[in-house]
C-alpha cells in the first residue's frame, strides 16, 4: 500500500518466509517459541561469570523448528564472546563457527535458531547482532533474539525472558534498519526433568535457599499426595458443576473426558495386588542399595586397616 502526505501510518508485519516453491509468501500463521530449562540456567551461568567490566553476555541459541517454522523449541545454547563500547560491538565469529562445529558432532539434529542477550533493553547494537545470526541460520527462516532481565528490574521481579523477531524497516536496506516484534514464549519440559525443577523450585521457602535430595519412599508418598489433592480438587469442581453452583466449561469438561478415558479400567482388588508388589520391589532395591552402600564402606575401612 503506497503511503503518501496524507497519511502517517506504517505498516509492521512478520517477516515473509519462502514456500517450497521458490515463491515469497507472508508468514499469517501464528509463531511460537519454547525454550527449555536448561536453555535459561546456561544462560544464567554465563552471566554470573562474566567478566567485571561486562553488563552483559551473548551466546548463541540452538533447536529445532517444525517442518512449516511456525514453532521453533529451543533446547541448548553456548556463550560466544564479544566487546561492546558505545562506540562499537566486536563478535568472536571463529569461537562461534567451532563451538557450533564442536556441537554438531554431538547432536546434528540441532541447529542455530538465533541468539540470547542478557537485559532487558534493546540497544543500538542488537540490530547488528540479528543481521549476524540472521545469516548464520538456515533460510528462509528468521533468527530468534532471546532476552534475559538478570537485573530483575521489572514490576513483577521475575527474570522476564522474552523473545523476538526482526523485520527491515525503512527504504534502504541496512543490517541497523530493522524492527523487534515480540512472539509468545513458553518454557518446555520434559517429564525427566519435572523432578529437578521441583526440588529447585522447594529451595525458594527455605532461608538459606538449600535443600537436599529426598529418598525414593519419600519422593513416591509426595506424589501420591498431589495426585490425591488433584483428584480432590477436581472432584470438587465436577460437583459444584452439578450443583449449579458453577457455570459449565466445555474445554475443561472435554479435557477432563479425555484424561479419565485414557486411564485403563482395572479392578480395585487387581490393582491393590499390582501396587503392592511394585511396592515391595521397590523395598527390595532400597534394602539392596543400602547393603550394597555398607558393604563398601566396611570394605574402605578393611582396606585402611591392611
């Protein structure tokens, strides 16, 4: 659309992807980003042991993106040095080339998807950055520029990770003319590491933020008491649901049908006789490990003693 004196509007959209045609087409669709956790505490690694004269640290971001680049998940990243004055930026390209180099012989399927910074303003030389790693990744996709508010300086004193997209801006086409539009951003995990975040996650309500590994009878009855408080709070729902009390949710009530029709029907006496005996092997491997643990310690000791 021509834009001439009479008007003073712009128009800002996502940058245009690249069919399997050839063609250039507008990117409509919606664009997510996951990012997982280890993504965030690498990245809060690296900002702790930055140099004094820094405030702030780059790296390089890597994933996997779907087949139409509409998700990208985010699932590792590397530190890549640089110098920032305000007169100038300086990105180390060849420790980024061999790292990148160095992962692929690890795991090849991951690929650059874009770059982190910490902070949470966007300077002068973030548009230079994204024209770097905008060539680094595989076109005709967009680099994904990742921001972490280490400072906590916003209202709700969270880390305030957020991620963007550049689009070019203006009539001629410089690497520093260029426009950050926001896409959703989520944290991924997988259930293996549901365990670790967890026991992260308790270390908040303790005063000196430690806390230690639990035993596995110990782990086994507190999940069993937030599947029972789940099945509480939902019990509680469908009834107040019944009773009129609470307006009926269609999502939540087809959600709720899906969960109970995957649960397989076993008999109440069935299932008492299999938990048992997973209970008493799981006995057997503690009893097991313990003695096996003793036996090497009096071993150590015999050991001094000779």
């Amino acid at each position: 659309m021509p834009i001439d004196a009479a008007t003073s509007a712009l128009n800002l959209s996502f940058p245009p992807t690249t069919s399997a045609t050839g063609f250039v087409v507008p990117q409509s669709r919606s664009f997510t980003v996951s990012v997982n956790p280890v993504v965030l505490f690498s990245i809060l690694d690296h900002y702790l042991r930055r140099q004094e004269n820094q405030h702030r640290v780059i790296g390089t971001l890597l994933g996997v993106r779907s087949e139409d680049g509409s998700e990208v998940e985010v699932r590792n990243c590397f530190p890549v040095p640089h110098d920032e004055s305000q007169n100038q930026v300086a990105v180390d390209m060849v420790y980024h080339q061999s790292m990148f180099e160095l992962h692929k012989k690890v795991n090849a399927k991951e690929v650059i998807v874009g770059w982190y910074a910490t902070g949470s303003n966007l300077n002068q030389w973030n548009a230079l950055i994204q024209d770097f790693y905008s060539k680094e990744v595989s076109p005709p996709f967009q680099a994904i520029h990742l921001t972490m508010d280490t400072d906590l300086k916003n209202e709700e004193k969270l880390l305030g990770v957020k991620t963007y997209v550049s689009a070019p801006i203006g009539i001629s086409a410089k690497p520093e003319n260029c426009l950050f539009l926001p896409v959703p951003c989520d944290v991924k995990y997988f259930d293996a590491e549901r365990s670790g975040l967890d026991l992260l996650a308790s270390a908040k309500d303790q005063t000196d933020r430690s806390t230690s590994l639990i035993s596995d009878m110990d782990n086994l009855e507190k999940t069993i008491l937030v599947v029972q408080e789940m099945l509480e709070r939902i019990s509680e729902y469908v009834n107040k649901v019944l009773d009129g009390s609470v307006p009926a949710n269609n999502k939540v009530g087809r959600f709720l049908m899906d969960t109970v029709s995957v649960v397989p029907k076993i008999d109440k006496v069935e299932f008492e006789k299999m938990f048992n005996s997973h209970l008493q092997d799981l006995l057997m491997v503690v009893y097991l490990a313990n003695m096996t643990r003793t036996q090497l310690a009096i071993a150590e000791k015999l050991q001094l003693l000779v």
